[in-house]
C-alpha cells in the first residue's frame, strides 16, 4: 500500500453513482494520502459519499462552462495549495475502477526515470461483451508498452511538468491531454506507457447514437486542437493534429459528396456508355479509398485477443466513424466564427 507525502489523487466525475464508489474503493484499497475529489455538479450523492470516506472534495462552480480540464485543473490546484510536498499527482476519471499496485507502480516508475513527465498503463473495459460499442471501445483503449505521444485521463504525473508547460487547456472539451502531452514534449519531457494494468473503465455505452456522440467530440477535438497549434510545429512535423483532421475531412465531407455527385450523375444525364463507364470507374477509385484506411485499422489490431470478426466491425465503424468526427470539425468552426464557446458533448446524456 503506498504511503507517502510526495504524491496525491484527483478524481473528477459526475453523477457517476456506483462507479465512483468502485473508483475511490479502489484507490483506498492501495493508497494513504491526500486523494482530491472534483465534482462537477451531481445530483446523486456523490459528494456526500466521496465525504463519507475521507475523501476532500472541491465543488465547481458551474455558472462557469464545465470542462474535463477545468476539473482536473481545479484538483490539482487544490492539491498544490494544500500538499505542497506533493511532487507527483495520480489523475483518474470518476468511471472507473484502479487495478491493484498501479499506484505504486506509475509512481516508481518516474521517481526512477526523471527525465519523464507523465506515465500511463493499460485501460480495459469493464464489460466489452456487453455491447457492441463498449467491444469498440474495449479494442481502442488497446496499445503497446513505450514511449508514447500522450497519456491520457488516467495517469501519473510530474508536478514540475506542469509547472514548465503549463495545466490542462481549459478551453478544450475534449483532447486536453494529448494538448497537455505535447506542450510537455516541447519541454523537453518523455512520456511513457507500461504494459501493467492500469484502471477498468466502464463506458456502459447501449446505442448508436450514443458511439455517434462520442466520436463527434472526437472531430471536434481534431479541429480544436489542430486549430491551438496551427503556427507552429514540433521538429519538422506536420502540425499537430493535421493528418486527423485532413483525412476526417477527406472521408467525412470530400469523397461522401463526390459519390452522391457521381450517383446522382449517373441517374440524370444523358451519358455514352464510355461517359458511364468513366463514372462508374471514379465512384470506384472513392469506394477503395475507403476499403484501404479499413484495411489500415484491420492491421492496427494484431492483438491475438480480437477474433476476425471483431477486427472487422472495428474497421467498419473506423470507416463510418469518419462521418460524425466531420460534424464535430464542422461544429467546432461554426462556434469559431460565430464567437461562441463550445459546450461539453456528454454521450451518456444521448
């Protein structure tokens, strides 16, 4: 059980019930010290319950636009105030559940590697048979132990990273850590992920419209992110996010657009037989820029642990995914344009 002055929790959530009773169960179970609890404005007892076991908790004030950063930022503001010792924070969002010795884990992990900023394990699903969207999801949060570009919710970090590049982007609604993770990396900090349990999440996502939701804040943060850091890049690289946002808006808006011109083509002009073949062939030529970025996600899942078909349903809806990821691009310039700030997309609100 780790006991120690140089390290405290931040829990964000909201109305998250019995899973924030697993969550803080879970990090009491290995851990004594300071754990911070940000609630956002529940309705269902969570702070009385995160008091209940000792846990402090910050109350955001929610006249102001909420945030997942803003949340985490409050935490560790608190956290920084409170337990100046502290010289590493321990992020983990109210859904899900601490596997056993990560704690200790991340935290050996840097005190014996300073030279990096954050650390990060594996993230699995709590029922990924449940559902078909929860399987997706089950399949995303999959990865390989190294050096990685970002960390993401749940992770450890170096308090002195943030004080050399900065806290969560509090404007963002979706994508702040991967934003945090870079400003780190222009800092000169490293970024690491560990084959080790880490946390179970439980997504508990039922329809399609909620896995339409979730992958709208997902374009949403391609535009957003890609529009921070369009001035600048990071050793050469493309700009940040740019590649995820040019294929989103490729397969999302572009090629969608030119086979409905082509169809629509085909059914009302007056064509030769070689004008119709020219047509058919380019409606093709669209359809295998499709099949190709499947076969990309086929390959990007060589775990032994997915069957064929699971593989094949993640590349389907990789596929479809790149419809809803446009609407959030879309929706994050219309905001831009107009002055308007962009509202939280909660899936589990659909």
């Amino acid at each position: 059980m780790t006991d120690r002055e140089n390290i405290g929790v931040v829990v964000i959530g909201r109305n998250e019930g019995e899973r924030l009773k697993r969550c803080l169960a879970s990090i009491l179970a290995q851990y004594r010290g300071p754990v911070v609890y940000v609630d956002s404005g529940s309705s269902d007892g969570s702070v009385k319950h995160a008091e209940s076991v000792g846990v402090e908790v910050v109350d955001l004030d929610m006249t102001q636009p909420f945030t997942m950063a803003r949340g985490r930022n409050a935490g560790l503001n608190y956290l920084i105030e409170q337990y100046p010792a502290c010289e590493f924070v321990q992020f983990f969002d109210g859904d899900c559940e601490v596997a056993a010795g990560w704690i200790d884990l991340g935290l050996r992990f840097l005190s014996q590697h300073p030279e990096y900023a954050g650390v990060c394990g594996n993230r699995n699903e709590r029922y990924p048979e449940a559902t078909l969207y929860n399987q997706l999801i089950a399949m995303e949060w999959q990865g390989v132990e190294g050096e990685v570009d970002a960390c993401g919710g749940d992770a450890v970090y170096r308090v002195e990273s943030f004080r050399q590049a900065g806290q969560f982007n509090e404007a963002m609604i979706a994508g702040e850590e991967a934003d945090l993770c870079l400003r780190m990396r222009r800092k000169g900090w490293q970024l690491m992920r560990l084959d080790s349990p880490m946390t179970i999440h439980d997504a508990n996502m039922q329809r399609f419209a909620q896995w339409w939701c979730r992958s709208v804040r997902c374009g949403h943060a391609y535009a957003q992110g890609y529009d921070l850091h369009r001035l600048d890049s990071l050793n050469g690289k493309p700009h940040y996010r740019q590649k995820a946002l040019l294929s989103t808006l490729a397969y999302g808006v572009v090629f969608p657009t030119l086979m409905i011109l082509l169809v629509v083509m085909l059914a009302s002009l007056p064509l030769s037989e070689t004008g119709q073949l020219f047509l058919l062939l380019a409606e093709l030529l669209v359809i295998s820029f499709y099949v190709r970025i499947g076969q990309r996600a086929l390959r990007s899942k060589p775990d032994p642990r997915n069957s064929a078909k699971q593989r094949v349903l993640y590349a389907l809806f990789i596929v479809l995914g790149k419809l809803p990821e446009a609407q959030g691009v879309l929706k994050y310039w219309l905001n831009r344009i107009r002055g308007k700030a962009s509202k939280i997309i909660e899936y589990r609100q659909v």
